[in-house]
C-alpha cells in the first residue's frame, strides 16, 4: 500500500543515496492497482482521495475478502469492509485477530492511527426516524468513526412523536453535519433540515410496509424536499452516507 509518508521517505532516502531509482520505481509499479486476478485493488485510493479502497463484501467469497483484505491491512492503515455477514466476520477473524465488527451494521472494521487523517474538530451527528433505521445508521457511525470523525447518535425519534426531536434541538445546533435516516414515507430529513442551518445527508431506508416500494417511497420524499439543504444518498446507503458527510467534516 502507497501512502504520502512512504513516498517522503523514499523521497528522502533517495536525495541522501540511501536506495536507488531502480528500487523506487519497482516500489512505485504498484502505486496504482494491484493486480490479483480476480479484483484490481486501488493501493493509490489513500493518497488520492485521503481514505483507502473500502471492500464491499455482499456476493464475494471469504478467500476473496481475505486476499483483498491483506493487501490493504498493510502499514496499519485502516480497513472497512461492509455488508459482511457473521460468518464472513469469523473467517476473517482467524486471519485479522485485531479486527472488529458491528453485528448491527454488518460491517468489520481496523481503525488506524490518527495520523492517517486530516484533525476534524466538528461533530457528525445521526439521527433515525424509528428503531428499525438503526442498522443503517450504524453502519454510517461505524464508517465516520473509522475515517476519524466524533459521532454522536439520536435515534427514534421520527415524524409520528415530533416532540421527541424538538426536545433535543440542543444536538443539531451543535452538530456540524446531520446525517437524517428514515424509512416508511422519509419526512425526517425534510423536518430536521428545517430546524437547523446545518448541512443534512438523508439515507432513505427500504422500513416500510408494501407501498413503501423497499425504500423508493422515502427516497422520492427526500428527492423532492421542499427544505435546501439536503443531499440525498441510495436507498439503505448508511456507508455512502458516512462517506460524504466526513468530507464535509473535514
């Protein structure tokens, strides 16, 4: 894996006759994918884009999860992998003894020195409409924590007993970007970004019962919110959720 200091170092090295051209090109041949067959893994994403290449586990075998993870474990750097199954977790395990899972969220994660990130003094904070968004919320706290983000939660507390947000306006105006997620008809983020000045990441969740569409009903109300402010992710996206709203942070 390339990172920004490895490169300095070389650099550095190379100014004081310490290693030659020929070793640090043969270093840099990999800087911008590995090749391993049946995946090309972007060993270049940290620099570039200041967060490692993240592993989408659904539909990939565990030797897959494994070989891909090895390759971006390397220098202690962070690791997440999403939609990984209990069973995917404890394959893993056996071969990364230091990493950690979220059952709820259904993603594994090694968290990273602090030097690898930028110093983010704001707060994310998340809120979900009803008990049942929490899995995708966690998986959105899980991402932002990991990238090096401070998060704090407020969960059910959606459009049905307004009263439960209103009590607790103390939390959005101290929050930097409010990450809203919310199944059934997706009001939340509408009410929420209505409230506050602050930008609002909307997570429609697939909660709901049959004219719910699995998420499409919530995702078009927050589409088409009347609010500014808004900026709306897939359907069940908590990772891409978490993803932008630390950029914002940043």
């Amino acid at each position: 894996m390339v990172t920004k200091r490895i490169i300095e170092k070389l650099l550095c090295d190379f100014k004081r006759d310490k290693i030659s051209k020929r070793n640090i090109l043969h270093y840099l041949e990999n800087m911008p994918y590995k090749d391993i067959k049946f995946a090309k893994i972007d060993t270049h994403r940290l620099i570039r884009k200041g967060f490692p290449e993240v592993v989408f586990c659904q539909n990939k075998t565990p030797e897959q999860i494994i070989k891909i993870s090895e390759i971006l474990s390397k220098n202690r750097q962070p690791l997440l992998l999403t939609k990984l199954n209990k069973d995917g977790f404890a394959s893993l395990k056996k071969f990364f003894p230091e990493l950690l899972y979220n059952e709820e969220a259904k993603i594994a994660y090694l968290k990273a020195e602090k030097r690898f990130f930028r110093k983010k003094k704001g707060v994310v904070l998340i809120i979900t409409g009803g008990t049942s968004d929490i899995a995708v919320a966690e998986e959105a706290a899980v991402t932002l924590e990991v990238m090096g983000n401070t998060v704090k939660r407020l969960y059910d507390v959606g459009v049905a007993g307004i009263h439960r947000l209103l009590d607790k306006k103390i939390l959005l105006k101290r929050a930097t970007v409010i990450i809203v997620v919310a199944g059934m008809e997706g009001a939340l983020p509408s009410v929420v970004c209505g409230l506050t000045d602050k930008p609002i990441v909307a997570v429609p969740t697939s909660v709901g019962y049959g004219a719910n569409f699995k998420g499409i009903s919530a995702l078009l109300t927050m589409i088409n919110s009347c609010s500014p402010g808004i900026a709306v992710v897939n359907i069940d996206n908590g990772f891409g959720a978490g993803y932008f709203a630390s950029l914002i942070n940043r």
